[in-house]
C-alpha cells in the first residue's frame, strides 16, 4: 500500500516542465554588480556566486542569497537572474534543504510578481501548482519515531508545509485547500496520509495553532487552514481510513491521527 504512493520530492514531469519553463521565461535577466549594500559590505558571497554558472550553483552557495533577496542585497533584476535555479533546488531538495522554501518566496510578494510579464506569472503560477499537486500526491517524510512509532513521528515535506509556503508566495488557500477536499472526498491514499501528517505535529490540537513558522498565530492565512479543517471533518476522515487499512503498515498512522484530531475537534465527529 505504502509502495503505491511516490516519495516526497519526487520530480514529476510536470513539475520538470514547469521549472524548464522558468529558466526560458527568465533568461535575459543578468546578474549585476549592485548586489552589495554598503551597509553590510562583503557580506553577501558576491565572488562566488558570479564565480558558477547558474545551472550548476547549489544551494549552499545560493542560501545567503536567498535568505535575504531583494531586500538586504540585490535587485528585482538579481533575484529574477536567480529564481529558475533557486525553483529547481526546492523542488529537489523539498522542505528540508538547505533553503528553505518559505524564505526566497515570501520575496515574490514584496516585489510585486504578480504584475511582472505575463510569461513570467505564468510559469511560477504553474510551478507553484505542480508544487502543491505532487505534495498532496506524494508520502510524507517521517522522522523521529517514524511509520512504526506515530506517536513520536514528525513529518517532513508534508502538504500542509507546501500549502504554507504557497501561501506566503500568492497569499491564497482556496486553490489549494479546494484540491485538497476534492483527493479526499475521492479517498486518495496520500491525500489522507498528508491528513494524518498534520496531526502528528502536537502543536495542532493542544494549542490550536497550525504547525508553521511563517505565519504569525491568528492570522488570515492560518485562520482559513483550521476553519478548514474542523470543517472536513478529520476525526471521521482518519477513522475510516483506519477502518480500511487496519493491520497494514499504515493503520498505526491513522490511528494515532484520528486520536489527536478528535482532540482537536474538541470530541467526537459525525461519520
């Protein structure tokens, strides 16, 4: 059962597509030599980064520059000449990389992306779906206690982290959350897994927060998500998963799910 839902992070060809895309849409933009501010000199890895081509730059070298892209160095310009390679690197290297989606992508909105050219829109509007489809296809990493522990698991690249990051690059969840229900509503294994993943991360149900980083407590975002959740019901959604995959490999997970999703319904739902 578990064999027949891809691994996190797998590049599926649609999402390939989509990054080979960007490279095309965002080829005439150069990487200049205003990227230093002067009042943190030498402390973006200005040498190095013009030292690679852009195709072979990893992300150790591009970290810093991502952490801080149009704001502390560099223009609109540096960070476009950037982006295709900084997509292919999240892509490959999901949550856990050595950059962390949420950051280079929160710049998007502070530069304003959704009035670049229409080509350019296009193709990260395109990603960010091929991102948001294979994580609600994909199997979640599980660390910590793992498939054979739940209760002491934590999970890594799960959809409820890619919606988040999502999130912070276009500032909605209708899309997301409505393919979401739609998987669920259709019983999809992994879209039910990804469920269960959010509710392995304790701070959902004892502090009613949505397990991010990004988004501040309380806010629109994070309200949207657990309205959304107490509204689909995933006490009753893990229980018949539960109830159909018990003695498999998975039933642990969607026992110990449903246990903690009750909790955070605050008792019983209806089936």
């Amino acid at each position: 059962m578990i064999e027949s839902i891809p691994p996190h992070n797998t590049m599926t060809d649609d999402l390939d597509r989509s990054i080979r895309a960007i490279y095309d849409a965002f080829s005439g933009y150069e990487f200049t030599d205003q990227i230093g501010d002067a009042a943190f000199p030498g402390s973006c890895n200005i040498k190095e980064l013009h030292s690679v081509s852009l195709r072979s730059a990893t992300s150790d070298q591009l970290d810093l520059f991502a952490s801080d892209a149009a704001c502390t160095w560099g223009t609109s310009e540096d960070f476009r000449h950037f982006l295709p390679r900084i997509c292919e690197l999240v892509a490959i290297e999901g949550q856990e990389g050595t950059i962390m989606p949420q950051i280079p992508f929160s710049a998007l909105p502070r530069l304003s992306w959704r009035e670049w050219p229409t080509a350019e829109v296009a193709v990260l509007e395109k990603y960010l779906d091929c991102l948001r489809d294979r994580s609600l296809n994909s199997f979640p990493q599980l660390d910590g206690g793992g498939i054979n522990d739940p209760s002491h698991a934590w999970t890594l690249d799960a959809a409820h982290l890619w919606f988040e990051t999502i999130a912070i690059a276009t500032g909605e969840t209708e899309p997301f959350l409505s393919a979401w229900r739609q998987q669920l509503e259709a019983e999809s294994l992994a879209a039910l897994v990804n469920l269960a993943a959010v509710f392995l991360d304790l701070t959902v149900y004892q502090k009613g927060k949505a397990p991010w980083n990004f988004f501040d407590h309380g806010s629109p975002i994070e309200n949207e998500f657990l309205s959304w959740l107490r509204n689909i019901h995933p006490s009753s959604l893990l229980e018949q998963a539960f109830d159909r995959l018990e003695g498999s490999p998975l039933g642990p997970l969607f026992s110990t799910a449903q246990q903690q999703a009750e909790r955070f319904s605050g008792g019983a739902e209806p089936r």
